[in-house]
C-alpha cells in the first residue's frame, strides 16, 4: 500500500498543468543512502525529473555516513549549500530529505502538494533574469540578461547530474535495499560574479555528455533567478 501511495503520488506530480514560464523552477532535493526517511523523496524526485518545467537536482550529503553506510554520490560541498541556505532563512539545523524550491521555499519530506503548490507559485513569479545556453564541443556558451532594474550581485553556477544512478546499500537504515537515485548532481561550480547592468556573454568547459544545469543565484544564498539547461 505504501508503494502505491508513492506510486500515485508521483503520477499526481507529473499531471500537474504547466503554467506559462520564463525559466524552469529548480528544486533542490538534500539526500543520503544512509537515512531511512529518505526513499520516498527520492521516487518523488523521478516525477519531478519528467517534467519539462522543472529542473530537480539531487545533492547527496555526507553528514549520515557514520551511521553504518557511507553515501557514495555524497559531496561535502553539498551539505556545506544547505547549511548555507539554513543560516540564510534563520534555521539552526539541517536535516534530511529537505527540498528547496528556487532556493528560497523549504519542503520538508516527501510530501508532493506541497512541492506541486511551491513550483506552481514560483512559476508565477515574474521573471527577472533570462539565461540561453549553446554547446560547442567541450565548450558551452552563456548568455543572459536582466528583464527587469538590475538585482544586485548575482552568481553564474554551472554543475552536472547523472540523469540515474543505482545505489544497493549493504549496512545502515537502507540496508538490502537497492535505490534508484535521478539527476544525481556533481561538478558544481562558481563560474562568475554578475551584477546585471550589462548582458552576460561567458562560456565554459564542459566535456562529456552528461546534462548541463546553469543558474544565476542572488548572492549570499538568495534566490535563483534563472536556470537552464542541456540533457
């Protein structure tokens, strides 16, 4: 019953309507092999993966590894981005499975209105930033501009995923099973300071042919204005 529950509520996730958009609405899901409350979020983070509106990330932590299983898609720098989105919004701890939506929105658990309701508002905020990408080889072209007065300071990031993983987890809260993990992020990068005043134009290294996810994220941990990317 509780596979089906998930089962429906991921096919509730994919049929939910499409709204006019200027820029995909990123969510950011904080997981770990090692946590036991975590599968369900990482199904729902497959939905989510379907939807040509959305951009969903999934950044393994390290900080569960001492309970018995070390993650091994787990980066330190990922569990270093929530604590930061944490001290922004005034939070004292960090947990997992958290989301967050567009950097701003915070979503406890599994739990698919909630995160169906977080994109459809975020949708409807009016754009600020517009971002275009272009791949050439190893190299990808960025290009973006402000729609509206400029935002202050902004941060130009490039990162990768693998749009699957498979984990089967031997010790620890997941022991015996064997996890499907979507959009498994790595290579994340800083690749410039924006201020918006004038168009961007940059490119970058970018070999293989796993996706490429660019966001423009206000300085500090403030909220991402614009993110594309190339599957």
């Amino acid at each position: 019953m509780k596979r089906l529950s998930h089962l429906f509520a991921a096919l509730w996730l994919m049929a939910t309507p499409v709204f006019a958009q200027n820029s995909p609405v990123v969510v950011e899901l904080f997981t770990s092999q090692g946590c036991s409350s975590c599968p369900p979020a990482d199904e729902l983070l497959h939905a989510l993966a379907d939807r040509d509106d959305v951009i969903a990330l999934a950044l393994h932590v390290d900080y569960w590894d001492y309970i018995g299983w070390k993650d091994e898609f787990a980066d330190p720098r990922n569990a270093d981005r929530q604590r930061a989105y944490a001290t922004k919004a005034g939070r004292r701890s960090i947990y997992t499975p958290e989301m967050i939506v567009n950097g701003l929105t915070d979503i406890v658990g599994a739990k698919p209105m909630e995160i169906s309701k977080a994109i459809a508002v975020h949708k409807e905020y009016p754009a600020t930033v517009k971002v275009s990408l272009e791949r050439s080889g190893d190299e990808v072209q960025i290009t973006a501009e402000t729609l509206r007065r400029a935002t202050g300071p902004m941060l130009v990031q490039l990162l990768r995923y693998k749009p699957n993983r498979e984990a089967r987890i031997t010790r620890g809260e997941n022991a015996g099973r064997t996890i499907s993990y979507a959009n498994v992020t790595q290579d994340w990068k800083v690749l410039a300071e924006w201020d918006g005043r004038a168009p961007l134009s940059m490119s970058a290294m970018a070999p293989g042919k796993d996706p490429i996810v660019v966001l423009i994220q206000a300085e500090q941990m403030g909220p991402i204005l614009a993110a594309a990317q190339l599957k």
